[in-house]
C-alpha cells in the first residue's frame, strides 16, 4: 500500500543513502485523473490529484532518480534509464510493479503510471498524468528536500513499527524519535499527517515505562492536535504514565511531588478509579486523613455510576477507620469514637467497625450500649462470617463483664 497511513510490513526497510552529486533538477507540477480502478467499491478513488514531481540527473550516470507525490499517495522513489522507463519505490515496497512513462514536450510532462496504486485504502490502476515544469531556481532544490525528508520519515516509521512487531521497543524507539523529527520538517506541528508518528512514538515510550519523555511529549503535543482519536488515546496513556511516575514517588515517601502529580491524572479522568484510589493512598500515608477525607467525597459527587460512589463511600469509611485506630493509639478516645461511628454510618455492613466501635463503648463502660450495638448488627449483616465475627465478640464481652462483676 503506498498512502500515508502507516501499516507495518513483514520485512526491513533500509535507510535511504547518501543523494549522488547533482547535474541536473527539474520540478514539476499538475495533475494526475486516476481513470481505471479494480472493483466498484473503489470508484471513489477516481479522478483528479494534485502532483509533484522533481526528476534529478546524475552528472556520473545516465540514470535519473527524484521523487513522486500525489494527493493520497505516500511518497514514491524514482528510478530508471529514461523517462520512458522509469520505476517508482515506495516506503517498505521496494519489490513494487509500480511503472511511471512520460512524454517530454517542451516545457509539459505527459504520461501514465501504472501499477496498483492507492489512496485512503481503495487503489486504481491507471494514471494519466499533465505536469508543467516550475520555472524557479530555488523551488527545485526546496521541493527535493522536502520530499526526500517525507519520504525518509514514512521508511523510518515504518521499520520503527517493523521492529516493535517482534518487540523491539529499543531498538524501534530511536527511529521513532528520528521519523517525527522528519515528518516535523515537513508538515509542521499540528499537521493531521503527524498523527501516526506520534502515536507510534508514543506507544513505544509507554511500552518501555518511559514516563518522563512521554509526558514532556504529551505536554509538547495534546494542544497542537485535532485528531480527536489520538487525543483521547494520548490522554489515556498520559493519565498511566502520571500514575506510574505518582506511585514511584509515593514509594520514596516523596508525599507532596506524588500528590502534585497524582492529581494531574484525576484531573484528566475524574472517572479513573486507580487515580482516586492513589491519590487517598498519598494522603493516608502521609497522615492526613481529613484531606483524605474531603478529597473523595468530592470524587464520589463527580462520579457517573452510582456502584462508583458506593465503591468511594466504603473507601472513606476505611479512611475514617485507620483515622480511629491512630486517634485510639494516642488516647484520643472521643476522636477515635467520632470517626468509627462514621464509619458504620458509611458501611454499615462492615462488621470489623461495628465490633471496633462496640469493644471502645464497652471499654468505657457502655456495656449494654455495645451488647445493643451489636445485636443490631446481627439483624442487618447477613454473610456468616461477618456474623460469626460479631458473635464471637458478643460472647467476649460477656465474659468480660463476669470478670468484672466478679471484682467488684
């Protein structure tokens, strides 16, 4: 296939080489109508495209060589003895059938090219082209330029996307780098003819845990793009890579550079779970359960899914339990009381609240307010574990009791 969209081909393209010195370059534009295609599904392919054409003469051969584009058409190498019979290449094609015949008429190109060609996935077959010579000294050598770079960069990707296949993300990667860096030249940031090169670039940073060069090429991009596809899969990959980077620096105790980039990633998606999950985890471990608190239920209220914001309400009732558990170390026992109390309003099914609540009201000598407690709990929690857990506690509360009757 010789149009722009990049597919992977089974086999290596090699790098262009070094141009021959130059006798001769001539540029020609115009158009080529597309007369003949294979089905009728491809009819739509018909017609008139714009063409480009720079033939260049090797002073120290007799062959001819230069570069072909048409509208829809990826960039073709040109080859051969004379314009008659001349061969065109095309990134990862090299063994193409591909022919190009022209006429010379004074300052006019006529001809055909043959071979199946194609354009936005459907090809026709026959080419007629009229192309005019471009009188200008500095177009030729400009036109050369750019069209060697295009076509430098779609052979680069390709065997970039080549080497992933086998998954080669090292070596594929700095061919990445360099094929973007070539499209660059050419279209210029925000062209649509980027897209597949920086999602290729992108992927591959991804694949190979490069958080960092992927977000300065996210930063670097997302504003430029109108692909509304590549944003969302960009986005997506960035919201990975700031999770990725967020945990690492969670790891190192880094709490307030985790949080910083944690909450760039719940920004971009308020609907990603493992973004508000880490983002509690920063503020839990850096014991601040009141922000930890606070910065959920304002998750819970943007979620879409009502399982969601059940999903989040059990989450604060575990923050406001490991809340209990510091505040009781520290014989805050009023505090310590408030939080579990919330955590059994939030989960009431939970039975590891209940009997925590319970065992402190026992402790401070509420005994039939925990034994209450408690068989409320048995009427509402259903799942025999839980159950038993309560059971068991009701029983050690008895005894605890007994002991206590018995010394007074």
């Amino acid at each position: 296939m010789r149009f722009a969209v990049v597919r992977v081909l089974p086999f290596v393209i090699p790098l262009l080489t070094a141009a021959p010195a130059l006798a001769g370059m001539q540029l020609y534009r115009g158009t080529m109508d597309a007369v003949t295609a294979p089905s009728k599904v491809c009819e739509g392919v018909l017609g008139k495209h714009s063409t480009t054409l720079v033939i260049v003469e090797d002073s120290a051969q007799t062959d001819l060589n230069g570069y072909f584009e048409s509208e829809g058409i990826a960039v073709g190498k040109l080859s051969g003895s004379d314009l008659s019979h001349l061969r065109i290449g095309y990134p990862g094609e090299e063994g193409s059938s591909t022919t190009l015949s022209l006429t010379r008429s004074g300052t006019t190109l006529t001809g055909e090219l043959n071979g199946n060609t194609t354009v936005n996935h459907c090809t026709f077959d026959l080419g007629r082209m009229t192309l005019n010579l471009v009188k200008d000294e500095k177009a030729a050598p400009a036109a050369l330029k750019q069209l060697s770079n295009q076509f430098e960069a779609q052979a680069t990707l390709y065997h970039a996307f080549f080497l992933t296949q086998s998954g080669n993300y090292e070596e594929a990667l700095p061919l990445f780098e360099k094929a973007l860096k070539l499209a660059d030249s050419v279209f210029g940031q925000g062209s649509p003819q980027l897209t597949h090169y920086i999602r290729g670039l992108a992927n591959c940073y991804t694949r190979l845990g490069r958080a960092k060069e992927f977000n300065a090429l996210y930063d670097q991009r997302i504003n430029t793009i109108a692909d509304q596809s590549l944003k969302t899969a960009l986005t997506r990959l960035r919201v990975n890579a700031l999770l990725q980077e967020g945990r690492g620096l969670l790891a190192q105790a880094e709490y307030e550079s985790a949080l910083k980039t944690l909450m760039k990633a719940y920004q971009l998606n308020p609907q990603n779970k493992d973004s508000i999950h880490t983002v509690m985890a920063v503020h839990i471990r850096s014991g601040h359960y009141n922000e930890a608190v606070t910065f959920l239920e304002q998750a819970a209220a943007k979620l879409e899914d009502a399982e969601g914001r059940k999903e989040i309400n059990e989450i604060i009732a575990l923050v406001y339990f490991k809340k209990a558990l510091k505040d009781a170390k520290s014989d805050k026992e009023a505090e310590a009381e408030a939080s579990l109390r919330k955590s059994v309003a939030l989960d009431p099914e939970n039975a590891l609240y209940l009997v925590t609540l319970a065992r402190m009201r026992h402790k401070a000598g509420h005994f039939d307010e925990a034994q209450k407690m408690l068989s409320k709990g048995l009427e509402r929690i259903t799942d025999e574990p839980s159950r038993q857990e309560i059971l068991t506690m009701q029983e050690k509360l008895r005894q605890t009791e007994m002991i206590i009757k018995k010394l007074q």
